[in-house]
C-alpha cells in the first residue's frame, strides 16, 4: 500500500513538474516572437 502512494506521489510531482515546464516554454516563446515583431517595427518605422 505505501509502494501505491509512493508512485501516485512521484507521478504527482512529475505532472506539476511537467506543466510548470510548458507553461515556461510557452512564456519563452512568446518573448522570442515579441522581440522579433519590435524589431519589424523598429525597422518599418525607418523606412
């Protein structure tokens, strides 16, 4: 019984580990792609 909630503890963490990893992914790429969109905007206003 505690080798069960030992795994259910360990695949708990897992998970939570996991979503904070793609929601952290997620905020890297949305910074990557908003400095590319003011680098365009930087270089039409230029123009």
């Amino acid at each position: 019984m505690e080798l069960l909630i030992l795994v259910l503890l360990f695949a708990g963490l897992f998970a939570i580990y996991d979503a904070i990893r793609k929601v952290n992914n997620n905020i890297l790429e949305q910074t990557e792609e908003l400095k590319k969109i003011r680098e365009e905007l930087k270089e039409n206003n230029k123009k």
